[in-house]
C-alpha cells in the first residue's frame, strides 16, 4: 500500500479533525451553546405565536370589514368609519387595517371630509406595492379627494400619474383630461393648454379627444 495519502483521503482526515475540534470546543462551552440554542427556540416559538396571533386579528377583522362594506354600500357612512375605526383599533398592521383606512376613506370623501379622506389615501397609497392596480386605484381616489379639496396643483400630479399607469388608452386620456382641467383650476394655462393639446393630438381616436377641443376652445378664448 502506498505510504502517500489521496487527496480524497486528506479530506476525510481534514473532515475529522475539523469534527474533533468542534466537538472539543462545544464541551468546553457547552453553556454557550446550550443557551444560544435555547434562544434561538424561543425566538422561532415566539415568532409562530405571533403569527398564529396576526392571523386570528385577520380573521376576525375581516368579518367586521365585511359588515363595513355592506355599510358603506347602503350609504351609511357613519357606521362604515365606526367600524372601520374598529378594525384599525383591533387589527393593526394586518392587511384587513390597511383595506378599513381605504373604506374609511372612502366613507369620508362621501361625508365631504376631503382633507381628511385625503389624508387616509396617502397612508394607504404608501402602504401599497407601487406600479400595481391597487396602488393605481388608491391613486386615483386621493388625486379625486385633493381636487374636491382645491389643492388642484396636487391633484394634477397625480391625475398624471395616474394616467401614465393607466390600463388603456381610454382610461388614459380620462386622466391627461382631468390632470389640464386641474392645473387650470390651479392657474397653470400653460400645462393645461399641453395636456389639453395632447389628449386632441394623441388620443384622437378616444371620446376625450372632443372634449379636450372644447376646453381648448374655451380656455384659448378666455384668454
């Protein structure tokens, strides 16, 4: 047999070495270890539990939301930011808090609270994965809210935003339009007069195109 050791066989030796030395190492700390372990449990333990937590304030938010909604969508108002109060008291930082701020707002822009409706919507907004139909729709519902409250230089940002993100181009030239007629409230002819020129010149073939001549015409002859 050949007294050179293989390179596989100078593993196996490294291998074993390296085992009796951590082994040797955990005996002599084996407290150290032993304790890390322990917390290192109660840590994965704790973590479960607060999720089984999390979940359980879920579900039993989302009941009260559904009662919420039913609610709002009867008109009553009040009791939709009642219960909608209730779920962000009981569940925060679940996902069924984020949706009763969104119907919360909804309840507001109603009741005529813009500023407040307005408020909710950039909470929410900014909870939101951004580029996604939710973040678009929470969007578009502050950009409504900010120019009932004539802030309409915000409302126009995001009007455009909107726009640029918006499904179709139908829908998008719904947004470019109200984006001009915001920034003309706001008394910024010039945008509007390029947004108002876009619509006619880009989206020729959507029903705003006329609508957005027509504004063009009014503004261009009040001035």
């Amino acid at each position: 047999m050949s007294d050179r050791l293989t390179k596989q066989e100078l593993k196996e030796d490294a291998f074993v070495d390296s085992a009796y030395s951590a082994w040797d190492w955990i005996r002599h700390n084996r407290n150290v270890v032993f304790g890390a372990v322990g917390v290192l449990v109660v840590a994965i333990g704790g973590g479960a539990l607060w999720r089984n937590a999390m979940a359980r304030k879920e579900t039993a938010a989302r009941s009260t939301l559904a009662e919420a909604s039913a609610s709002y969508w009867s008109g009553d108002y009040p009791k939709t930011i009642q219960l909608s109060d209730q779920v962000l008291a009981e569940a925060g930082g679940t996902g069924a808090a984020v949706d009763a701020k969104r119907m919360k707002a909804d309840a507001l822009f109603w009741q005529g609270s813009f500023d407040s409706a307005a408020t909710l919507y950039g909470e929410v907004l900014r909870a939101q994965p951004s580029n996604t139909p939710m973040a678009t729709a929470v969007e578009q519902s502050l950009a409504f809210a900010l120019e009932s409250n004539k802030e309409y230089a915000k409302a126009a940002g995001h009007y455009e935003s909107v726009a640029q993100d918006a499904p179709d181009r139908a829908n998008a030239a719904d947004f470019w339009l109200a984006a001009a007629r915001a920034h003309r409230l706001a008394g910024d002819t010039a945008k509007a007069q390029a947004l108002y020129e876009k619509v006619v010149n880009e989206y020729r073939e959507t029903p705003y195109a006329r609508d957005a001549e027509v504004a063009l015409g009014e503004m261009l002859g009040a001035n």
